[in-house]
C-alpha cells in the first residue's frame, strides 16, 4: 500500500506526486517540475528516502526539478528508454522553445513496456502509453494510475508537439480503457478522475 500526495508546482501548474510505500517508507516522486520548498519539506517529513524519480515523460514542465531532487537525494531516475532523446534534446522537451535552461541529470533506468519497479513492498508496472510523446507512459500500482499527460478528466494530452502522435495517443488510450476494474487516475495536470467515469464521458474513449 501507499499514501499519495500532490503538489502543483511550476509554471503551468503540473501535478507532482509524492508517494510512500508505507511498509517501509521509501519515497518516490513522479514528475518532478521544478523546484518547490513544500514538495521537499514534505520529503524530509516523510523521511527523506527518496529511492526514485519516476518521469511519465520528458517535457520541460514534468522534468525541471529532478536534477536538485537528484544532487540532494541520489534516486534512481526512471524513464521509457524511447523517451531519452525527448528528455536530453532541447527542441524536444519544449526547453528551447521557452527559452528554459534544464539543469542535466541522468536517467539511470531506461524502462520498457510492462517494467516493474519496487518501492519497498509497493510494486508499480510502467505502460508505455506514446502519443503526447513517443515515449510517454503511465505508472500502475494498486488501485491507481499515474498518466502523466496522457489521460486527463474528459481529455488527452495534446498531440501537435515534437515526437507527438494522434493515431498512438488513440491506441495508447485503447489500452487504458481495456484495463480490468476500475482505477483512480492522478493525471500530469488538473483534476483526478477514475478510469470508469473516463470510459463513459472521455471522448476519446468511446
């Protein structure tokens, strides 16, 4: 089991997600935007063991704070070994087109299609899910999904950038909807939803 807390950090309000497996307290933070004192305020009061940084892609805006978070925490950097280029390549990751300088960092876990990762006795599956990048993908553990900028409440990521792709977005969505049960779904930016109410209003998933 884990316990989740978001924060919406940066310049266009990205959902970063603090979890902690609570058998043993390792922490991991999804997405991690930029730099925040209460994201790591809340680190220190949750012990400070941060074991991973989880990247659901590599835009500017899910990537910004990973190098402090890495310098002063030492975790494994985990990201789609598809999505790298995005993650290292200026024009890629929207840094340029914003005039946004990245402090370096490195992904130390090039993860593929159906990868898990154990926090402490929380076991998460990655799903590569392309199609706001070619690289971006979701993280499922329990009960919950962490879908980055590919589902949203009644919505999907946007496909017009680089690397980006209607007709992936459409597939990756596809397998979402065919997952079995229900899921709390904590998406890369506005509100949380559940995978049930999506595949009955979402669109893009009729």
């Amino acid at each position: 089991m884990m316990n989740i807390t978001c924060f919406v950090i940066g310049m266009i309000g990205t959902n970063v997600y603090l979890i902690q497996d609570e058998a043993t307290g390792k922490l991991a933070v999804i997405d991690p935007a930029d730099h925040s004192d209460e994201l790591l305020e809340q680190i220190e009061e949750h012990g400070g063991d941060v074991a991973y940084i989880l990247l659901t892609h590599g835009h500017y805006d899910h990537i910004m704070g990973a190098a402090e978070l890495c310098e002063k925490y030492h975790p494994t950097v985990c990201a789609a070994r598809v999505e790298l280029p995005v993650i290292e390549e200026p024009s890629y990751n929207l840094s340029q087109p914003h005039g946004i300088t990245i402090a370096p960092f490195t992904v130390d876990r090039a993860l593929e299609d159906g990868d898990t990762i154990l926090l402490g006795e929380t076991e998460l599956r990655f799903m590569l899910t392309p199609g706001h990048t070619m690289g971006s993908g979701c993280y499922i553990a329990d009960d919950c999904i962490f879908s980055g900028d590919t589902l949203f409440c009644t919505s999907v990521g946007r496909t017009d950038f680089p690397t980006s792709s209607m007709s992936d977005m459409m597939q990756s969505v596809e397998r979402l909807k065919n997952l079995d049960g229900d899921y709390n779904v904590y998406p890369g930016h506005d509100m949380f939803t559940t995978l049930e109410r999506e595949r009955k209003h979402n669109p893009f998933m009729q």
